[in-house]
C-alpha cells in the first residue's frame, strides 16, 4: 500500500468522502442566541471542508443536555436553520458533515439547566470535572439519578435531533458515546450503580447507548449513523472495571445494527494512547463497517495503522484548529500551525477562523 491512499476516496455508507482525514468534534462555545450557530461557525467549517468528513463540534439534543456555555444545539428551528447554511457552504466546497449528537448527563451546571434543575445522570454521582459556564470552569452539579420512566423520553431527544440533523443538511450524525457524558456513564460502571434495565452487567449499561442507536438508525438509516466510544478514557471522571467485556459486547451489537461506523478515541481522551491494557483491534475485527482511530494521530501514525490495515478512516482533532488545511499540509508535508490555549473555548473570530491556510508559494 502506498502513502497516497490516505488522500484518496472512500465510501463511507451511500457517501463518497474525498479522502480518509476526519476532521474530529472540537467544541468551541461560539453559538449564538438561542444556541444557534452563527456566521462565523459557517466561515469555521468552511475553512475546513477539504477534510474527507467533518464531524461537527458537540450539539445538545435538549436543553437538558447542554453541559457548557454556548454550545449549539439542535433542537429548534432557528438551531437547524443555522445548521443549513453550515451544510450549504461545505458542501458547496464538496466537503460532507456528519453532526454529533449530545447529552451531557451529569457533565453539567444548574445554571445550564431547565429551571436550575439539577443536571440528570444514571446514578446520583457527582462526576469530578469541572464545566465551563460564565465565562470560566467551575465543577459540575450534583446530578440526579434519570427515573425508569424518563429514559424513553431522552431517547426520543436523540430521534427527533438525528431527524433535525437530515432537515439541516447533514450527511449523517455520529452519537456522542464517549467522553464521559450520558451514554458513557450508563456504560462504565464507575458512574452508574443502577440496578433496573440499565445497570449492574454488561448488557444493562449497553441498553441506553443501543436503544438510542437502534432509534437513531431507524430515523435516518444505519448507512448515515455512526457512534463515537472511548473504551478506557477517564475523561470527565468515568470508570469501567472491565472496558474490554463492555466494549467487546456493545461493538458486536452495534455491528449487528449496520451502522456505517464507529470512532474509537484509542487512550485518554487528549491524552496518552496506552493509558491501560484495552485491545482495540478486537473492536476492529468485531465490526464489519467503517472503522474511525482516533487520539494522537500524526501523519506517520496514520500511514502505518492504514497500511497494517487497522483502521480505515483517521480522525485528527488538535491539528485542525490551527491548521484549516490540514489535508493540503499533510499532502504537501508542509509544516503544522500550533494553537492557542487562550481561545479554545469561546470569543469570536480570534483563533476561531483567523487561522491561515498556508500560502500556496510556501508548500513545498
Ligand atoms: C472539550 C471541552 C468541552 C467539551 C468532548 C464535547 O470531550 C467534548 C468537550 C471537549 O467530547
């Protein structure tokens, strides 16, 4: 296998992506109003529509899933009429999008909620973490435990948010699996001490996580649904005792509804790869569709785990900030912008779409 075929397509479902460079979910808190995004979302995107398929920074299915400040959503009108114009620029630049579905869960501050209720969670855990509202990181709120008879409810948020998602324009939608936020926490059984349907063994805390999804796909086809996973990821202070039964059992079933893909964060979210003994490539072989690596990735990386035949499309999250081009720069070799930490997370324009592509003459 030669280097080139990272930059060459790849069908993904019913689409044709332009080459295997995902450009992964990054939440920026600049949504407007309303929680809709705005111009410069569409400028943002924009800039970044040679990567194969950009997967959308996190979107709230409701306003109970919203965990940080100015986090778009995707649950009114005006959320899925700005949506649009994001979907009509990239494709007009023959990108494809796919939006990633999000419920928080206990990630998230009274402040955020409907009527300054405590934040909903399998279990009533306090996760240690901390959130962004008001401008700076203050530790999450005391969740409450989601009764039996809500859990249909929030299954019908994700449903009707994949249906926004294809009324927006989207090629499909990835569910938000990972991280530590809802589903996650039904999943690992450090944030969930259920004891009904949804807890206490590997097939009851993949029960919400499946549900959602079986939903997901019946609204708006296995071939535009994909899943993000995080097997071993202590990210917002989750826990498995055993990722490898859980991840192995929910990536079989997962396999079994045909989704078009899943998107492993391989290790600590941002973090190192080998944070505990976890074998990925059980999860490769146990799915038979599209297999999305994530977590670390350079150029390199990418080259040897696509030429070893262990995953099939690459997910590249930091470098995109800085890096509009991304795909060009890694085509060309060309050297990687770096970002700045200050304006990560909210603000304007500045370090949100000021980022240059790299001057044409400068390539070398
Ligand atoms: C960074 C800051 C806030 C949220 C994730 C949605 O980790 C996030 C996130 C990342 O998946």
């Amino acid at each position: 296998m030669t280097d080139k075929t990272l930059f060459e397509p790849y069908e993904l479902g019913n689409i044709t992506l332009a080459n295997r460079v995902v450009m992964a979910p990054l939440t920026r808190n600049r949504a407007g109003a309303g929680f809709v995004p705005g111009g410069l979302a569409v400028e943002y995107y924009t800039q970044r529509a040679s990567a194969g398929l950009i997967v959308s920074e996190a979107t709230q299915i409701s306003q109970q899933g919203q965990g940080y400040q100015d986090t778009p959503g995707i649950y009114t009108q005006a959320q899925i009429d700005g949506w649009r114009k994001v979907t009509n620029a990239v494709h007009a630049r023959g990108g494809r999008i796919f939006l990633q579905l999000w419920h928080v869960g206990r990630v998230s501050h009274i402040n955020l909620q409907p009527n300054g209720q405590a934040p909903v969670a399998p279990s009533p855990i306090r996760a240690l973490t901390k959130t962004f509202v008001n401008n700076g990181f203050v530790d999450v709120s005391e969740p409450r435990a989601l009764e039996l008879d809500e859990i249909p409810g929030i299954i019908e948020d994700f449903r009707r948010a994949a249906a926004n998602a294809i009324a927006a324009g989207f090629d499909g939608v990835e569910i938000h699996g990972a991280n530590g936020y809802l589903l996650d926490q039904f999943l690992k059984d450090g944030a969930n001490t259920r004891t009904d349907a949804y807890g206490g063994s590997v097939e009851n805390r993949a029960r919400l996580t499946l549900e959602v999804t079986t939903a997901v796909a019946k609204e708006i086809g296995a071939n535009r649904t994909g899943i993000r996973i995080s097997p071993v990821s202590p990210a917002n202070g989750v826990f498995a005792s055993d990722p490898q039964a859980q991840f192995d059992y929910i990536v079989e079933k997962l396999d079994e509804l045909g989704i078009a893909y899943i998107h492993v964060v391989e290790g600590a979210t941002g973090g190192p790869r080998d944070v505990s003994p976890f074998d990925f490539e059980a999860l490769r072989r146990k799915f038979r569709n599209t297999y999305v690596a994530n977590n670390g990735y350079d150029l390199e990386l990418a080259k040897s785990r696509l030429a070893e035949g262990k995953a099939d499309l690459f997910a590249f999250g930091r470098p995109f900030i800085a890096n509009p081009d991304l795909v060009e720069r890694l085509t060309a070799g060309a050297p990687l912008a770096n970002f700045e930490q200050a304006t990560l997370y909210g603000g304007g324009a500045a370090g949100y779409t000021d980022y240059p592509a790299i001057a044409a003459s400068s390539r070398p």
